[in-house]
C-alpha cells in the first residue's frame, strides 16, 4: 500500500464515506485513547516531579554535612571551638554554626515527643556545616578533628544521598514501564478495533471490491478514520490530564512529592508529545491490521 503523509492527513471527502462514522469500534478507540494518554501524562508528571524532588534532596544533602561532638562540661566547650577552628579553616566549608538546644528539640520532637527529659538525655552537641562550591576533602577533615577534637565526629550525609537516589531511579524505572504498558495497550485497543471494524463492515468492502476498489484504497479509509479518532481522543486525554496537574493541590512549603506534581517552563512541552506517539503507534497498528484483514478476506 503506497502512503501519502498529505492525503493522508488532509483526507479525501470519498474515501471518507466509506468508513461508518458510528459504532463501537469507533468510541472504544476514542475512549481507550483518550484513557491512555491522561494516564500518559500522569505518569509523565509524576517522573518529573520524581526527578525534580530527587535532585533538591540531593543536592541539599550534598551541600551539607554534620559534626556531632560527644562531651561533657569544660571538655565539651574546648573540643567544640576546636572543632570550629578546624571547620572555618577548611577548603570547601562556607560555614558552620553551633545548632542550638532548643533546635535540636525541635528536631527530635516529632519523634520522641514533647515531654522530653531533656537534662537527663546524652544528647550530642551538633555543629551544622553549610559546603561551598569549593570541593571538600572528607577524610583529610576526619583526621584533622581526630587530632583536635577527639570527641568529634562527621557525617558527610553521604550514606542519606544514596538511598534517595536509588529510590528515584528505581521509581523513574516504573514509570517507564508504566508508560510502555499503556503503549502496549493502546496498540492491542486499536487492533481490535481495527479488526472489528473491518469485520462489521464486510459488506461495503464486498461493494467496493466489486465496484473496483483497490484494497489499498479500503484500507486507507479505514487507517485513517481509525488513526484520527485514536489521536482525538489522546488530544482530549491529554488535555483533561493537564486540567487535573493544574489543579492538583500542591505543598510547596515541604518541599515533598505533592510540591512536584505540577508542570513548568519546558515540561509542558513533553505532554504534547503523547497524542502525536499515540497517533503514530494507531496508524502503525491498524495499517497492520488493515492488512493481514484484508489479505485474509476474499
């Protein structure tokens, strides 16, 4: 069968006939299409917002690191300002702070509650260091607080970093997994969508073969009937999809997965992209269809 993108896509008022526009064949594949590509955009979003919250938390991890210092009284003070000392003369350290009693309750709050024994706990003091641009060497700072501060120890938060990263190419491995099964079941739809309209339109094929019609002819009738409605549907998919993202409530405070489950800048380019895959794999799909029918049927 010869193809022509541009008759195609402009169509033929003739041909157009031939096809019923009514019938289930045809609101399965609007429907299934246009299912398809709003779950699409979801998953497509939620890859986005899975990355963008991925990176912040990496990268703010990576920018920061934590000195616990284990001491008690006058020892405590002198190991902590040596322990600055050493910080504040280190390549690659922007700063570091003393994190105060009361933030460190803060932080163990929603943990071990409010009622905290707080004099009675050994509770590390914490030195909060922000990193620079400057890269940092880790265990040539180890050894320099071994040697001034013995109490002292840090994390790099290094052991953290891993796991979030994980997490999110473990997740970005689902959604596009995901995303390969809804094209995989949109293909299997528009087969038998195909088969079903070609089979339930047996007699018109019969007429057009008698009156000379060329199978290539019948077939391209029915392609593009079958691919347009396919590329509608994922266009009203797609839309209704990006209405839902919009609205989606979100909670940019927490920075958390809700703040990420929105679209930005370029990101709403890539939802565009779904209908035009969905109409390519529909016109793929039924031309093979429309084929093996028609050799098939004589």
């Amino acid at each position: 069968m010869s193809f022509n993108p541009l008759s195609f896509l402009l169509g033929d008022a003739t041909s157009d006939q031939v096809v019923p526009p009514k019938g289930n064949a045809a609101w399965l594949t609007a429907f299934a299409s246009a299912a398809m590509a709003f779950i699409a955009v979801f998953a497509l979003t939620l890859s986005l917002a899975v990355g963008r919250l991925a990176d912040y938390w990496s990268l703010d991890l990576a920018r920061t690191a934590t000195v616990q210092i284990v001491a008690e009284g006058d020892d405590l003070t002198a190991q902590s300002l040596a322990a600055l000392r050493v910080l504040q003369t280190t390549p690659g350290v922007e700063s570091a702070v003393i994190i105060d009693k009361s933030e460190q309750m803060a932080l163990l709050e929603p943990w071990l509650g409010s009622n905290l024994p707080v004099d009675t706990l050994p509770i590390p003091l914490m030195i909060d260091v922000r990193l620079g641009n400057e890269s940092t060497d880790f265990e040539s700072l180890r050894l320099r607080l071994e040697a001034e501060a013995p109490g002292a120890s840090i994390d790099d938060h290094s052991t953290w970093r891993a796991p979030v990263l994980e997490a999110s190419q473990r997740l970005r491995l689902m959604v596009a997994l995901s995303l390969a099964l809804t094209a995989i079941i949109t293909v299997i739809i528009v087969v038998l969508s195909a088969h079903s309209a070609l089979a339930s339109n047996q007699n018109i094929i019969r007429t057009l073969r008698l009156l000379g019609a060329r199978d290539s002819y019948i077939a391209r009738a029915f392609v593009r009937r079958i691919t347009m409605r396919a590329t509608l549907g994922a266009v009203l998919g797609m839309v209704l999809a990006m209405v839902a993202v919009v609205i989606f409530p979100g909670q940019p405070e927490t920075k958390g997965l809700l703040s990420g489950m929105t679209l930005s800048g370029a990101d709403w380019i890539y939802p565009i992209f779904v209908p035009i895959l969905v109409g390519i794999s529909a016109f793929a799909a039924s031309r093979l269809a429309a084929r093996y029918h028609l050799h098939a049927v004589t």
